[in-house]
C-alpha cells in the first residue's frame, strides 16, 4: 500500500478526495478542488486533452 500523498498541481495543498482529475498532453493531473482544476484548464488549454466518449 503507497503512503505517498498527491498534491494539487495547482496550488500544492494536499488532494483529500479522487474527484478531481484532468488529462494532459504530460499525463493525469490531480487537484484539490474545481476551482484549481478550472483555473488550471484556463492556464493551460493547450495542453488539455479532449474528453473520451
């Protein structure tokens, strides 16, 4: 079992729920809440990857 605890990509506190996940050209991305992942996706729409169906 890992121990290791992820933090938010965007504002670095520590992520306590799973909901919170986006892909990028660099991998999955983690965040502690929609407000850094919004903010984040707006920073950085260039590096999103579009949404499977």
């Amino acid at each position: 079992m890992s121990d290791t605890k992820k933090i938010c990509e965007l504002c670095k506190l520590p992520v306590e729920t799973q909901g919170f996940k986006l892909k990028t050209k660099d991998g999955e991305k983690v965040f502690c809440c929609e407000g850094c992942k919004s903010i984040y996706r707006m920073l950085h729409e260039d590096q999103i990857l579009p949404k499977s169906k």
